[in-house]
C-alpha cells in the first residue's frame, strides 16, 4: 500500500522517468524492428530510443507534462 501510494501519488519525477524508459525501449525496439526490416544499419534502434526518451522525458514545450500552480500563487 505504501508504495503504491509512493509511486502513483504525487511523485510527478517518478512519473516522468518511468515514462521517458518506457518510450526509450518501445522506440528502441521499434527502430532495431524497422532496421530489420528495411536493411538499415542496426544503430536506428538506439538513436530512436534515446531521442523519443529525451524528448518525452524532458519536454522542452511542456505539453505531456505541464506545469502546477504552486500554492499560494495565483496566475494574474
């Protein structure tokens, strides 16, 4: 129970990691499957995985995680 609570409460940094290593791996295995398939060197699988994990994990224009009101601001 706790940590279930821990982990899916309000802990967004956990959120946000284990999201970004999920994206990392579907899109490493998606890439390596495509390489695969298309004949493409083997290196597509890493470089989709990191970038779709950088880019999910970061999240330079805010739109998959967005920001909170802290408390006691108010958006004026």
């Amino acid at each position: 129970m706790i940590g279930r609570v821990f982990l899916w409460g309000e802990n967004w940094a956990m959120k946000r990691l284990i999201s970004a290593a999920l994206w990392f791996y579907a899109f490493w295995y998606l890439g390596s499957t495509a390489s695969l398939a298309i004949g493409v060197p083997d290196l597509l699988g890493p470089v989709l995985g990191l970038s779709a994990g950088l880019i999910v994990g970061i999240d330079p224009r805010h739109v998959i995680w967005r920001r909170t009101a802290r408390a006691g601001w108010s958006a004026a």
